[in-house]
C-alpha cells in the first residue's frame, strides 16, 4: 500500500501527519496536502486526540522541542 491509499485510508497517526506535512509541504505536493488535511479532520470528528507536545509541568516533551527552548533563551 502507498502513501496516497494509506491517506485515503486514515492509517495514520497524528505524528505521522505531522512528519508526511513537512515533507509535502517541501516538495510542493497538493495532493498529499488535501490528503493530510481530510486525514486529521476524519481523525478529530471520530473523537481521537493528538498527544500533547507539552508535559503537566509545562516543560517539552521531545528531545526536539527542549533543544529548541534552550536555543531561544
């Protein structure tokens, strides 16, 4: 199954999403952009909730983010 089916088909995660948006959004593709968007509102109209980037404590819950606030300090 390919990118485009599995979009179709809602296989992916909200961090998939995410990662598939950056590349798409790179290389200009259209089609996966809409793809994308259909995805994550199918996932938001059946109840399912994307993981909080941020801890209870406030603080980043990715390596990445935490290395990204320690840069804009």
């Amino acid at each position: 199954m390919n990118r485009i089916e599995k979009l179709k088909n809602d296989v992916y995660s909200f961090e998939e999403l995410d990662t598939l948006e950056k590349n798409a959004t790179k290389l200009g593709d259209s089609e996966s952009l809409a793809l994308i968007e259909i995805s994550r509102a199918s996932k938001t109209a059946k109840g399912e909730k994307p993981k909080s980037t941020v801890g209870e404590d406030g603080r980043p819950l990715t390596k990445r983010a935490r290395r990204e606030q320690k840069t804009k300090r």
